[in-house]
C-alpha cells in the first residue's frame, strides 16, 4: 500500500461515505470533509516532495510503488510522482476543494451530484499519480465519463446536447489514444522478453521510427482532444457553458490540463522522434486555436462562452509551449497549467455565483454590478488582470516564461509563429477589460440588480483558497519553478537528443 | 481411464440430463393447482448442479476421440450454466404470467436440454459429434422463441429461427463435407495434421464460416437476429445472445485455433472482414432502435463483432480474451437484459422511450441498468472495460492496429446509443414514468449477481490469469 494511493482510496472512501448520507446538508459536510483531507494530503504531498529534492535524491519519480497486476500481460499498478506531476495534483485539490463550495447550494439530487463530481476527481488524481500507462488510460477514461451525466443532469441550456457533443468527442479522442497506447506497448520489447505499460521502462526503448510516425499522431491527437487542440475544440465552448459551476471549473481547471500533461509525458516524452518531426504541423494547429480563441471570446456575449473560448487560446498556448521542446518553453507550460487551472477555475466559480443572483450570463443584461456585489466584483476583476497576464499574478509569471522560451528558435517558422501567438496577448486584454468594463462598471441595468446581496461564507472560501494560489505563485514563482525545474531534465534530454 | 472418470469428464452433461428428467418428472406429479412449485424446485436443482460441476477433474477423452474434457472446456461450460442460472432466476416473472399457467416446466426442461447440446458441442472431437451438439442446441431454441405460441410475433420469431437455423446448418454440413473430402478425417486432430490450402477446403472453410456466422450473428449473417430478439419472450432473448451465442463463439475458436491452426493465412483475412463489418452494421442499426430487445439485439451484433478481434490474436492470448470476455458479457448483458424484463413484466413496457424518468421511481433499478450499459460500452472502471480492451491488446499482438483502430471508433459510436438509454432514465423528463415496483426476490439475486460481476470481474486479475492458465497449457 503505498502514500500515493491514498490520492484515490480518499475519493473514493468519501463517496462510500456520501453513499450512506442523505439530503443537501449531510452530503456537502462529508464531500468537503473528505476534500478538504485530499488538500491537505497534497500540501503534505509538495513539502515532501521539497523537502526529498532538497535533501538531493536525484530518482526521477518519488513514493514509487508497484504491484503486478496482469502477471501475464505484464500490466502493472504502479504509482509514483515527479514535480510536475505533484504540482497538477495540488492544482486538482485546491479547485476539487473550491468546486465543493462553489456547489455548497445543490439542491436538485445533491448526493448523486457529489458523488459523480468526486468520482471525476478520482480519475483525475489516479491519472496524475499513475506510472503505467493501462491505469492511466483507465483513469483517464473515468475522469471523462462522469462528464455526461454531471451535465445532462446538472447543467443549463441545451444541455443533452453539450454533453452528447463532448462525451462522444473526448471518448473519440481517448479510443485513438487506445491505439497509440497498444501500439507503444507491443513495440517495448524490440529484443524480445516481455511487454510493458511503464512509462519509464517505456523511455529506456527506442521505438522503430516508423511505427513512431503511426503511432504518435494517434497519440497526440487522442489527448489533445481533452487540451482543445484545433479543430477538436468545440466540445468546450458548448460543454463548459453548459456545464454546473463546479464542473466548468473542474474542467476547464484541471481536465483540460490532463490533455496537456498527456501530450508532454505520454506523446512526446515517448515518441521523441516523431514529435520533431511532426511538430510544425501541431504548432500550426495550436497557433490558431490560441488565436482564434482569444477572438472568438471577443465575440461572445455570455460570460461562460467568454471563458470557454479564453480556456481555448489558454490550454492551446499551453500546448504551443510544450511543442517549442526546450526547457524554457516547457517550463512555462507547466507553470501555465497551473496558473490557468486556478484562474480558469476562479473566472468559472464566480461566474456561477453571479449567475445564480442574476439569472443572467449576458453581459449586455448587466451593467455596474461592482457597486452591488463588490467582493465578487473585485475577484472577478483579479482574475482578469491575472488572465491577461498582469506582473504579480500567475498569467505574468508563465507567459512570460513561455514566449521567452519559444524566442531561442532561430528559424523564421517558429519565429512567425511565436509573434503570432504572442499577439493574442493583446486581444486577451481587449476582451477581459470589455467584459469588466460592460458588466462590472457603468450604470445599473436591471432595478433588481440593486437588491443583490454578495458573497456568502462558502463563496468567499471558495474563492479565497483559489485566489491564494493566483498571487501566490505571482509573487513567489521560483518556488513552484523550482518543483517543476528538477523534473524536466530527464524529459528535455531525451527530447533534444532528437532536436537536431 | 476408469469408469468414474469417465463420468467426472462428462459431469455437466450428466447432471443436466439428470435434472432435466427429473423436472419432468417432479411436473408431471404435482398437483393442478400448486404447479408453481416447479420454478422453485427447477431453481434450487439447477443451483445444485451448477455447484456440483465444479468438480475438479483430469483432462481426458471419451469414446474413441469424440469427445474431449480439459480444464478449459469446464470452464466453458462452467459460464454456460451460470448465465443460464441467472437466466432462470429472471424468469420467474414471465413464467408465473397466466398464459404459461400450463407449460412452466417445459421452459425449465428446453433450455436444459439446449444446454447440454452445447455442452456436447463444445467438448467435441470430431465434426459430427460438433453438429450433433450443434442441432441439439438448436431445435429446442426455436421451441422457446415461439413459446408465446398465440402470439403472432413469437410465433413467427421460432418459425423465422427453425427455418434459417436448418439452412445454416445445411450450409455448415456441406463445408464439413468438403473439409471431410479434402483430408479424410472428421476427427479435428486428424484433420489439423492434413490441412492445407487446397481449393476445396477453402470453399469448405468458407462454408464451415457462413454456418457459424449465422448461429454467433455476424453481418452478413445476422439478419434473423433483430426479428426473432424482438418476438421471443424476453428472457428467452436474454438466453440466446447470452448462451447461445457464447456456446457458438467457444466452439468456434476452439475449432480456429486446433483444427485450422496451419491455414491462419485463410482465416484471419476473413475474419478481419467479418469483424469490421458486424461492428459496423451492428452499431449503426442499434442507433436508430427504440424497442429495447431489438436494440440489445443490435448491440450485442456489434459486441460479436468486437470478439471476433480477440479470435484474432490467436493462442492461448486469443483464446483467454475471448472467454474472458464472455464471462463479463454473461454479467452484462443478463443484467441488462434482467432490468428489461422486471420492467416488462411489472409495466409492460419495453421501449427505450418509455424508460424515460425511471430514476425518479426506480432508482436501483436504473442504476443496475447503468452499470450495464457502461459496461458494455467498456467504460471504466467497470469490467466491459477490462474485457474489451483485452480483446484489443489481443488483436495488437498480431499487429493488426488499423483493426482496433475501426474497432475504437465503433466503441465510440456505441456509446451514443448507450448512453441515449441513460439519457432516457436520468436526465429526460416525463410525466408518466415507469411507476414504482418491488421486482421479485429471485430477479434481484440475479441482478445482484450481475452487478457483483460488473464490479470484481475486472478488478480481480486473478480470474484472468485463470483463465490464461487454463489455455496456455492447450494452445
């Protein structure tokens, strides 16, 4: 039994646990307790990790631990962490926790609710901690399935619709990933001897090149589908918006994240050569999904579709990042994710909380709501400022890091791109500042905007816990750089082997 | 090999001849008005027989080769009577129904008496002792399709099945003939050490393909399913594309992997096309059905379709994917079809439509069914997804990745209809749903054993390595 598998023995104990409760109040004390033991597990998880790195253990994963699960097939359970993969599970813990206070007013089936949204969870934490890839295929899988009921059950709007349209595009993209995963494993064993899911068995082959370019487009492309990667992005607009707050936020916070971390770890890390190769055509790829999401948040007049877009051009930078392959640029990938996973999550939560007041997402419906409702104005009006990367904030710290990154290429095609993608900065900031200028400022629209009330205790937490991190991590980013630094040289070794 | 061993080896078909007689007989001496007491008796004898074949036995042959007992072919027929308790357990509803007031044991003693055909079928050694099985299995079938006998539709599924399952099997014998012709020998051992790919035992093949296709259900050979799914009776359903078609599956990979082992080159190109198109004609019929038999009939075409990818990979990997999967199957398919017959019997209704707005009355209920159907689409953590993605891994290991690539794009499409029947129970509306109703004792045991397999079967590796165990030493 190993400290990591705690990450989904707590999820899943505190469902057993919800199971046996009944009605709203008892339902939401057990979730949060039972979340709130996950966070602390995290923190615990971080200043463990620190403290060994510290210490100078030179292993790339910590806590390994496996158990032989398939003997026959050689698939294992195995289980271990770096300090990417540590900080996402903090990320999921902190917006997990966030998420069971944004939804503290459930009322419609609020056991089932907390139920599917913690086993989403679970997916996601077995995803992060899971070393062999059929169990983090298995838990991918699971982080994506509870997905259609949270939002057929739970959502708004055309809601069967939105969640038909992103189950069946997200399982389309995890049924290519079963190939590329079947294919990585039966080509682990070149001189004989058995196969294997281990991603870190699976690092030490060198994969035939040709199967390489079969293999890694499936790859790359099954999990980019959950990072929104052009043109397989529009499951997020309509999901996101009709998702419940505590969804959107999960998903645009941490799911989208898994599509990235699987790209990183699982695509490139192990298929190095055909991702230099093919990389150009994923840059492009990316390039206009950062672009043409920054603009089409512009368009849009509900707030939700506003996020869902901005989370588009966000997650898509992200992968751009990652495909720049130095450590500049992966680095701030990485510190995007998670600076992203946090605000998104914030934007989503208090868009949910000002819906819920104003019955309205519209922004044209509504106007100076800063004067009755300031706190949740003013936290709105933060994570704007940290979305379009303001100094002091999260956004700053990895965009920053990530254009810097992808400047060291010389060559005029990742020049263009980098200028391109860096323009969309600009358009950013034109839909944050419309959006709060339009909503937040101005003159009261509706008379009964004015009798609106503001945050209540769980709101604030809710938003606080998040809002913590934001400035946290823009103020001190070396220590969560630092984490992340460690763990990337194993894997930007092995992907600049192949760069030239 | 003594006596007694003799019949260790012949357990299962003893003891179901046994029983069967004995249902018979106990019938006949009931009095008029307590003729009831025969699902009870059928229930609690059965039980004993599936536990008492579970006697651990050697592997050995009998009558000179024609038959053949191993650890496997238990096994085999180990699932077989499972699913077929759980199918008895099911029925009790159905058969309590005044218009079956007068032939209750017979459904008891049908089923039994195909059983053992299949049990007989599997153990073959030779293809006579194999179509003997085979046409044992089948006659009985169409008796039960058509056991609403004053029904037009059930009336017309048996006559539909009696009729087409004569011509398959016609078709089946004549490539058994010619296979026979070309080398000489009906015996499956003899016939694997001759066979070559001459001609004639291609065309025999071919035809040896088609009959099998016809009783699995694959495309093109699938088109009696929906008609004679939708007309049976439903637990009647429930044993035909559980049962039936597993029986046929097992003895159709046992017959690829010994007696065609040398001609893989011949198969496998057949196979490939059969596989893709079954999935893919299967999964696009089951989108557009709303009557829940003729949908679960669509999709278990495609479920076929996906075992033949585990029949693929051949060996002893081939052989314990499929049967690996068929035992998860067992569970999922009876459970589902389980909650379709509470339902039915309790409301009569059996469309997809009419499912909508189950959870607010029967929330356990749809939840069995949600489990079921989750598992069927192989979504985890369930055990739909251990098994499918085995047959996969199965197919990979013969590189055949283009396959599992068309494969995983139907998994993607089964799962819109899949997930449109859970749609229907939790998110859709209605003013009149199904109303509440406490279904029998016997049909949630068997829903409680379908459930607890969904859960265990996939997590516990080790019923897996079992099975690996077992077919490793054969093939």
């Amino acid at each position: 039994m190993s400290i990591l598998s705690l990450f989904v023995l707590v999820p899943v104990l505190t469902i057993i646990g919800i199971m046996f409760t009944a009605g709203l109040k008892g339902t939401r004390i057990v979730a949060a307790v039972g979340m709130g033991v996950q966070l602390l597990l995290a923190a615990c998880l971080m200043f463990y990790y620190l403290s060994v790195k510290g210490a100078g253990d030179l292993h790339e994963m910590i806590l390994v631990s496996d158990y032989n699960w398939f003997p026959s097939l050689n698939i294992h359970y195995t289980v271990g962490v770096d300090g990417i993969s540590a900080s996402l599970i903090a990320l999921t813990a902190v917006v997990i926790f966030a998420g069971i206070f944004a939804s503290w007013g459930m009322e419609y089936l609020p056991r089932e609710f907390f139920i599917t949204l913690i086993l989403l969870a679970t997916g996601v934490f077995g995803f992060f901690i899971s070393l062999d890839l059929f169990t983090l295929f298995l838990f991918y899988e699971l982080a994506v399935i509870p997905m259609y009921l949270l939002i057929g059950i739970w959502g708004s709007g055309p809601k069967e619709m939105a969640a038909m349209k992103l189950t069946l595009m997200l399982m389309g993209g995890s049924a290519l990933l079963l190939v590329g995963l079947l294919g990585l494993y039966f080509y682990s064993a070149p001189n004989g001897g058995p196969y294997t899911f281990n991603i870190l068995e699976l690092a030490k082959v060198h994969m035939p090149y040709e199967a390489q370019r079969f293999f890694f487009p499936l790859t790359f492309v099954g999990f980019g589908v959950l990072g929104a990667l052009f043109p397989f992005h529009t499951w997020s607009p309509d999901g996101h918006a009709s998702a419940p707050t505590a969804v959107s936020m999960l998903h645009a916070g941490v799911l989208m994240k898994l599509g990235a971390y699987g790209c990183f770890r699982v695509a490139m890390f192990l298929m190095p050569e055909a991702a230099t190769e093919m990389a150009w055509i994923f840059i492009i790829l990316t390039s206009i999904s950062v672009v043409y999401g920054a603009f089409g948040a512009l368009m849009q007049k509900d707030l939700k579709y506003i996020n869902a877009y901005s989370s588009v051009s966000h997650v898509g930078l992200i992968l751009f990042a990652l495909l720049m392959m130095n450590q500049t640029a992966i680095d701030g990938a990485i510190l995007q994710m998670i600076s992203h996973g946090l605000m998104t999550a914030l934007f989503f939560a208090l868009i949910g909380m000002i819906y819920g007041r104003t019955h309205t997402r519209n922004i044209y419906e509504m106007g100076g709501l800063m004067k009755v409702i300031p706190f949740l104005g003013t936290m709105y009006m933060i994570a704007g400022f940290a979305s379009l990367g303001l100094p002091g904030f999260s956004g700053f710290v990895a965009e920053m890091t990530i254009f810097f990154g992808a400047f060291q290429h010389q060559d005029l095609f990742h020049r263009v791109a980098t200028i391109l993608v860096a323009s969309s900065i600009v358009v950013t900031a034109v839909y944050i500042l419309r959006v709060i200028g339009i909503f937040l400022l101005g003159q009261i629209k509706h008379e009964e905007h004015l009798r609106l009330q503001d945050a209540k205790w769980h709101e604030k937490l809710s938003t606080i816990t998040l809002m913590i991190g934001i400035i946290g991590i823009g103020i001190f980013p070396l220590w969560l750089s630092n984490t992340i630094m460690g763990s990337l040289q194993p894997i930007i070794d092995r992907l600049t082997v192949y760069l030239h | 090999m003594t006596g007694f061993q003799s019949i260790l080896l012949l357990r299962h078909e003893l003891l179901l001849i046994v029983a069967a007689l004995a249902i018979i007989v106990v019938d006949l001496s009931l009095p008029a008005g307590k003729k009831t007491r025969i699902i009870h008796f059928s229930l609690i004898l059965f039980s004993v027989v599936f536990l008492l074949s579970f006697f651990p036995t050697k592997s050995g042959e009998l009558f000179g080769g024609s038959f053949q007992g191993n650890q496997l072919t238990g096994f085999m027929k180990d699932i077989l009577n499972l699913a077929v308790l759980i199918v008895f357990l099911q029925s009790g509803g159905y058969l309590r129904k005044k218009e079956n007031a007068h032939k209750m044991a017979e459904f008891f003693v049908l089923i039994i008496f195909t059983l053992i055909g299949m049990d007989f079928m599997i153990s073959s050694g030779d293809f006579l002792t194999f179509f003997i099985g085979l046409e044992t299995a089948s006659i009985p079938i169409a008796g039960l399709a058509a056991y609403d006998q004053l029904k037009s539709r059930s009336a017309e599924a048996g006559v539909k099945l009696i009729l087409l399952s004569a011509l398959s099997s016609g078709v089946l014998l004549y490539g058994i003939s010619m296979i026979y012709g070309a080398t000489g020998s009906i015996y499956f051992k003899d016939i694997a050490l001759k066979i070559s790919s001459s001609p004639l035992i291609i065309l025999g093949f071919i035809f040896f393909v088609s009959g099998m296709g016809f009783k699995i259900s694959l495309v093109p050979f699938h088109l009696w399913t929906a008609d004679v799914y939708e007309g049976a009776p439903i637990n009647v359903t429930a044993y035909l594309s559980v049962v039936s078609k597993g029986a046929a599956v097992f003895i159709f990979a046992i017959i690829l992997f010994t007696v065609f082992k040398n001609v893989i080159h011949i198969w496998e190109n057949v196979l490939y096309a059969l596989a893709v198109l079954t999935m893919t004609i299967g999964n696009l019929f089951a989108l557009r059905q709303n009557n829940i038999k003729r949908f679960l009939a669509f999709s278990s075409i495609a479920q076929a379709g996906f075992i033949m990818l585990g029949i693929m990979g051949t060996g002893g990997l081939g052989m314990t994917t499929v049967v690996y999967f068929l035992l998860i199957y067992v569970f999922t398919n009876l459970a589902a079809f389980g909650v379709a017959a509470a339902i039915f019997d309790a409301s009569g209704v059996e469309t997809i439509s009419g499912y909508k707005g189950l959870y607010s009355t029967n929330p356990k209920l749809s939840l069995v069914m949600m489990l079921a159907l989750f598992s069927l689409a192989g979504i985890p953590p369930v055990a739909g997804f251990f098994g499918k993605f085995f047959l996969f891994t199965s197919a990979g290991s013969q590189g055949y990745f283009i396959l599992i690539l068309i494969a995983v794009i139907n998994a993607t499409i089964s799962l819109y209809y899949y997930l449109g029947v859970i749609k229907a129970m939790f998110i859709d509306k209605n003013d009149q749903p199904v109303a509440a109703f406490n279904s029998s004792v016997t049909m949630r045991i068997s829903l409680l054993i379908c459930s607890t397999g969904i859960f265990f079967v996939g997590f516990a590796s080790g019923i897996f390595e079992y099975i690996m165990s077992l077919s490793s030493m054969l093939f």
